[in-house]
C-alpha cells in the first residue's frame, strides 16, 4: 500500500496547494515506511487552530473522501508533541530543521528510567562539548518528550 498511500499524500500536496492551507510541515519517511509529518507550533494554544477547515469546506466530500482512502493504507496512526532542548542541541551554525543538501536523518531514541535523567543529561552535555571540542561537523538536535506519546 505504499505506493498508494504516497499517491493519495501528493494528492493531499497538490489540494493544499490549490486551497492554500494555512500550515507547513516536513515529512520523514523511515527505512521501514513510516511516514512522520513535522509541524512546528509555538505553544499549545496552537493545537486549537486547524490550518485545514477553509480547505475541507472548500472540497467538501472530496476531502472525507481523500482521508477514507488513506486510512486504508495503515494501521496505525499517532499524534504526539516533542520539544527541542536547545542546551543539549549540537548545530553551532544555527539551529534548523532543514540543512542544505543533508536529506537523511539518522533516529536514536533513548529511554531511561527518571532516577537516571540527570546522569543521561550529563551524558548529552559531554557529548555536545566533545563535538564543539572538535569542530564536529556532524550536528544533531535533541528532542524531549513532551505530550502525548507514541
């Protein structure tokens, strides 16, 4: 169903377009077809907005429609909120989502029990001061969970 469901996210693309939805995103796709969608917001009061209502009137049932046949190609589906931690971040040229020319993403999620956030946190600073030490360019960003989760 991949190609399906990258037929029915063009289409997706293309309508946003035509109807000038009012959001952004970036999307990263893993080696084993999971797709993320990437929207920054500014604070939570930002989830009460839906850049897609303009555009879901103007299409009408073309839209339920587009949404009923991506649903048939997963089966599962999750929604959650991470926040940058900027301190352990390591982009001396300045933080941002997109580098030029840099399309792939290497994923290391890390899981610790709370008794060990502290130490894990000192871990991450003598990462940073290791890269920065050595003019690494290799950047990373960290991220915290934060709402919700998948």
């Amino acid at each position: 169903m991949v190609g399906e469901y990258e037929k029915i996210a063009n289409e997706f693309i293309a309508a946003c377009k035509k109807h000038n939805a009012q959001t952004s995103w970036l999307t990263a796709t893993t080696s084993d077809f999971r797709y993320m969608y990437v929207t920054p917001i500014e604070n939570m009061a930002e989830l009460d907005k839906d850049p897609y209502t303009e555009m879901a009137k103007a299409m009408g049932d073309d839209f339920g429609d587009m949404f009923n046949r991506f649903n048939k190609c997963y089966d599962s589906h999750g929604s959650y909120i991470i926040t940058m931690d900027e301190e352990l971040t390591y982009m001396p040229d300045g933080i941002s989502q997109t580098q030029e020319g840099q399309n792939y993403r290497k994923y290391i999620y890390l899981y610790y029990t709370p008794e060990n956030h502290a130490k894990l946190k000192e871990g991450m600073k003598a990462v940073k001061e290791m890269f920065a030490s050595k003019e690494s360019k290799e950047h990373y960003r960290i991220y915290r969970s934060g709402f919700d989760i998948m």
